[in-house]
C-alpha cells in the first residue's frame, strides 16, 4: 500500500530549550544546542511539507529549523499539557509527567479529554490545509501532549508512559492513518 500525504503524519516532539527555572516552561526557547539538533533533522524530512507547530517558542524554532523557514504558522492547539508554573527539579517532574500519561489527573494538570480534544481539532484543522495543497503535515509539538494524543488513537507500545519516557530532544513519531500506526523513527532515519 502506498502512504499519501493525507494519510500520513509526522509529529516532531520539540529539540532540548535552554533550562531556565525563573521562567515558565511554556516559554522557553532553544538554545545553540537545540538548534542545531533540530537542522540535522532537516535532511530526513519533506521539506515540501506543511509545517505547523505549537505557539511555544521551543516547539515552533524546533520546526524554523528543520523547514529552513522563519515563518512557520503555529497553532495553540498542539501546546504542551497544562499544568502549574512551578519548578521542580528534572527527576521530580518526570515521575508527576510519568503518572499522569500512566492516567493519573494531578491537580492543576489539563484533563486528559481536553488534551485530547483540543488536539484532535488542531490535528482536523492543519489535515484539511495540507491536503488542500498535496503535502504531509509536521507537527511541532511537546512529549506529553502528543503522547496523550497519540494513546487516544494508537496503541503504543510498550506503554504510553513507556513510549513518552523514551522520546528524545527533538525525535520523530511518523504516523500511518490509514494503517491506524504510530512509532518513533529510528535515530539513523
């Protein structure tokens, strides 16, 4: 079976921002590091692609990056979970990120539904544009919003917990719509 640009889609979980724990996480942006793990992503995607990304300054510059292009449309549906601006050393938030794509609803988190809703529609709105004009859709997004996302439609394995712990700073889920599968690219791709 042949995959067309309708049927398929490419989620880019953003490249590693510059860690600042005066600042929310939702404004972070990368740094040289990030930026430069973002462009060697470049020759293994579509550059005749349409791009869109999070509003979320490491999600959309991760996307500038790999299109080579400045102007990236965003869209607010594919920001990360919401949750409370407070800081936490990094093994202290990934065990509240574990649980919560494990199901758990921490106070203050975004519902579950509401990720998953919010995305989907993110997700029908930006189908609808690249196949106006013939092209796969990439997504800039966040780990676990497009875990919670991805759970809600494909089985991912081992777990969804599992499969969000093991995402990289910037990493490649390519999604087959019509053979309803979703996996991460190997590094080599």
């Amino acid at each position: 079976m042949v995959v067309t640009g309708q049927d398929r889609l490419i989620l880019i979980r953003h490249a590693m921002p510059e860690i600042d724990p005066q600042t929310p996480a939702e404004l972070w942006h990368l740094g040289d590091e990030g930026r430069t793990a973002a462009r060697a992503l470049r020759p293994v995607l579509a550059q005749l692609a349409h791009y869109v990304a999070s509003t979320e300054p490491k999600a959309f510059e991760t996307l500038q990056e790999i299109a080579g292009d400045p102007k990236v449309p965003t869209d607010p549906g594919f920001a990360e979970v919401r949750r409370p601006r407070r800081w936490s050393d990094d093994y202290a938030y990934r065990i509240a990120a574990y649980a919560y794509v494990e199901g758990a609803c921490h106070d203050g988190w975004e519902p579950h539904e509401e990720v998953i809703d919010r995305f989907d529609t993110a997700v029908a709105r930006h189908t609808i544009l690249a196949a106006a004009c013939n092209r796969t859709l990439i997504i800039g997004t966040h780990g676990i919003a497009l875990t919670i996302w991805l759970a809600s439609r494909y089985s991912l394995h081992p777990s969804p917990a599992q499969f969000w712990a093991a995402l990289r700073f910037p990493d490649i889920i390519d999604v087959d719509r019509a053979a309803g599968t979703a996996y991460r690219r190997r590094a080599s791709a």
